[in-house]
C-alpha cells in the first residue's frame, strides 16, 4: 500500500466538476484508492464520498492505493490534484 499526504490547490477546492474528474481518474485503476481528512475516510472512486469530505482549497488530504497498478493510480491522482484539476486557479 502505498500513500501520500496532498494540499488542495485550486481556487474552488474540491468542488463538483473536480471531483467528477477525480473519480474518473481513481476509476481507471483496478487498485483500490482512498481519501483521507481527518477522521473520514472514502472510496476515491465513490461520488457522495468524495463530495462528503467538503475539501476547500487548502485542505489537506491523504490518498492511499492499495492493488497492482497502485504506483501509476497514486501518481495519477497526486498529478491532477497538482494540476489543479486542469482549471486556471
């Protein structure tokens, strides 16, 4: 199992369309990838559990992957939030 603390970048945090683009990235992977804040713990891939941690920017998060492509998902995850989930700010 991997995992990796991240900072909530973009300026909406991790609003609607950003945690729609989350999950289809999470979605490509057969590992299993969790969001972690706090004390709540959700299913990367999961909708309502993503929207459920209400991460504002600067929130900060920890994502684990746990499967065979777990590297490559973890990396893929870590780039988008960097990228600030291909918005301006």
């Amino acid at each position: 199992m991997l995992n990796q603390n991240i900072t909530i970048i973009n300026k909406l945090g991790l609003h609607a369309r950003a945690a729609a683009k989350l999950i289809a990235y999470a979605s490509r992977f057969g590992s299993e990838i969790f969001l972690i804040h706090g004390n709540k713990k959700v299913n990367a891939k999961s909708i309502l559990g993503v929207m459920m941690l209400g991460a504002a920017k600067g929130t900060e998060l920890t994502i684990t992957a746990e499967g065979e492509d777990e590297t490559h998902a973890l990396a893929s995850i870590v780039n988008l939030i960097n990228d600030r989930f291909g918005e301006e700010e």
